[in-house]
C-alpha cells in the first residue's frame, strides 16, 4: 500500500486485509529492507518462525528506489536458502508467508516492481467520528467467519462458473494470478492488473522526478497561476519529467509540442497531492493553468515549523 502522506489508513488496510486469513491482525516485521545484508542474516529467522505473514510496515526509500535482491527471490520462489543467524551452517526454509509493505511517496526498482501488486491511496480515510466501524481491525476480528464464509461463496462462484483463468496474468505469478484474479473478475471485479501502469508510474522513478518538480514549483510559484508553457520550462531547466515532455524545442525557446505534451500530463495530475501540495487547474482570461495550494496538514505543519523556529532563534529574555 502506497500513499503520498502520512495517516492514509495504510498500516490499517494491509492488517485488516490479512486478518481474516490469519485470525488475528500481523504485526510488522522488525527488518530493514534497504540493507541487503541485515536483511538476508535476519529473514532465515523469521521462515524458520513459520510466519504466516511478513508485513514491512512505513519502508524507507529516501536514497532512490527500493532495491533488494534477496526480497525480489523470496517473492517469488516457494523455498529460500540462507545461513541460520548464530551458527555457521546453512539452512532451506518453506517461504509461504503473504508479504505486504506499505510506503510513504517512495519508489521501488524494477525487479520489485514486477512482484508487486501495488494498492495505491489517493483519498485519506474519513475522520474517526464520520467513520460506519469505529475500529475496522476490530470488527475484522469479530466477523472473520462472516468474511471467510463470503470469500468462499466468491471462490464457489468460480468453480460454477468452470474455473476461468484470469484475463491478464501476472509474469513469475501465472498460476497464483489465474486463480485469484479468475475468481475476482468472476465476480465482476477488475482485473489484477487494473492499476499496473498507473501503480508503476506511481512507483518508478517518474514519480520521485514528480515530486522534486512540484517542490520546485512551489519555490518558484508559491501558489500563484501559471501557464503550462511556464511550468515546462521549469521541468526542463531542472532536467524533470522529460520522459514525459516529448517534442523539439524551437532556437526561440518555444516549444508547443513540448507544452502540450506537458499539458497532458498535468491534467492527469490534477487534484493530486504530492508533498503537502494540491495541483488545481482552472481558466484564467481563456488561458488553462495550474496552481497549488497547500494543504491543511501543510498549512499546520509550516505554522509549527514558524513557532519553534521562533524559540530557537529569539535570545532568552533575562538580566545578568
């Protein structure tokens, strides 16, 4: 599960999701996934735990995409061979535990991209007292039989139906993808990769280009409206979103082709929030442009950042 902030929900939604499945909702697994090493020395612990599930909660990604060789193949094979952490021997586990991670705009590698099935989160949750169940984790818990017994009449829908193979299975994942993506689409849901492109966009290198340009934007601009063809030249200026930006541009420095091209793709960006940030778009004396405008958790986080920079730097007031 990704998201561009924080208190989307998103710890919620992977233990909700898994709960069902396990009878009571996981906690995080205590590893970081960034380095390699303690990684590998640790996992063999946890396969050797028969865990049913290996849950990385809030991963970190600030030096660039995530990229781990070790969790790319336990993603993807049934067994995993590693030294047993304090001894000096070798040992292969069983690897069937589900693996969930949820992240905060980071972005991950390409080997990890192809083995995930990424739940992006676009809108926050609704606050505690709009919310129909309080506490979603609890009442998971309280009706697991319910849940279970609903996803078995999904799945005898399938076998009804004769078992159909999904319409787009996932390469590495082709029996697992057949079966839970023939069962879902049974039932009138969206292929599994519905979201593939849009989810990698989200979490490729694009989207950290994204996210600099917008902070960019936002020092040059502030909130003010600007044209297309403004915001393009501060995008090529910084070397931003140019697999994005396609077209020559002029010896004049106009570029047309170039700003419709960027025209595009802030329109799929609108209302999107990257880094506190909304982009709106409107008409201004028949002219498209773009703006953004802070967001309320933005606004209060900048008001703190103003109070205790006024602490620190206002001299104490005494008399010697």
């Amino acid at each position: 599960a990704e998201a561009s902030e924080v208190d989307f929900g998103k710890s919620r939604i992977i233990r909700t999701m898994l709960t069902p499945a396990m009878g009571t909702p996981p906690g995080p697994s205590k590893i970081d996934m960034t380095d390699e090493t303690e990684f590998d020395k640790k996992i063999v612990a946890y396969l050797r735990a028969k865990q049913q599930a290996m849950f990385f909660d809030n991963v970190k990604a600030d030096r660039g995409p995530l990229e781990n060789g070790v969790l790319e193949m336990l993603l993807t094979d049934e067994r995993y061979t590693g030294r047993i952490l304090g001894k000096s021997e070798m040992g292969t586990f069983l690897n069937t535990a589900a693996w969930a991670m949820t992240m905060n705009s980071g972005s991950l590698g390409p080997d990890l991209m192809r083995r995930t099935v990424c739940i992006p989160l676009a809108k926050r949750p609704p606050a505690e007292a709009d919310r129909k169940i309080a506490n979603v984790i609890e009442w998971t818990v309280e009706h697991r039989a319910v849940l279970v017994s609903a996803a078995w009449t999904l799945i005898k829908n399938w076998v009804e139906k004769g078992r159909p193979r999904a319409s787009k299975p996932l390469n590495s994942f082709e029996a697992w993808s057949h079966l839970v993506g023939g069962i879902l689409e049974c039932a009138g849901f969206a292929a599994l990769d519905g979201n593939r492109s849009e989810a990698q966009e989200r979490l490729s290198g694009i989207e950290m280009d994204f996210i600099q340009f917008v902070n960019g934007w936002a020092r040059q601009y502030q909130e003010k409206r600007v044209e297309v063809a403004a915001l393009r030249e501060l995008a090529d200026k910084n070397d931003l979103l140019q697999s994005k930006i396609r077209g020559p541009a002029e010896s004049s420095g106009r570029a047309p082709e170039r700003d419709r091209s960027m025209g595009v793709f802030l329109a799929s960006r609108n209302d999107v929030v990257r880094d506190g940030f909304r982009i709106r778009a409107g008409y201004t004396n028949g002219a498209r442009r773009y703006w953004l405008e802070k967001t309320a958790e933005r606004k209060a986080q900048e008001d703190l950042d103003e109070k205790l920079k006024a602490v620190f730097t206002t001299p104490p007031n005494f008399k010697p």
